[in-house]
C-alpha cells in the first residue's frame, strides 16, 4: 500500500512494519523536518504524538540495541 499523504499538514504517512498482522493494532508515522509524528492508523483524524528527532533517533537506537528488554 503507497503512503497516504494529508493533504492538511502535507505529511505523508507510512504504516509500521512492526505493527500487529490483524489490522487493529497499527500505527502510521510522517517525517517532518524536526519531528516524528505517530498517529492511530483507524483513526486518521485523531490525535498525533510529534517526538523531537533528536528523542526518535535515541528511541529507534534503544530499540536497536534491545534496551527495553521483552515487555
């Protein structure tokens, strides 16, 4: 499935490959120059959680490094 774009804030957003298989347990995100923006996939028109890039990358990193041990 292509990205969707909003044609609002002129994000376009990705689904996360990591999100559940069901559909009912995903997440979309959008770049912006200075953030991460994370949003409900079923609910387009909710709200979005905007994480400085700097607090993404170390997020992403902490994942990679396997930091938050099995939850």
């Amino acid at each position: 499935m292509p990205p969707a774009i909003d044609r609002a804030s002129g994000a376009t957003w990705f689904k996360s490959s990591h999100s559940g298989g069901n559909e009912t347990e995903c997440v979309e995100c959008a770049h912006s120059t200075d953030a991460t923006l994370v949003r409900d996939s079923k609910c387009t028109d909710g709200p979005v959680v905007r994480v400085p890039a700097h607090s993404w990358h170390a997020f992403i990193r902490a994942l990679g490094h396997d930091e938050f041990g099995r939850l």
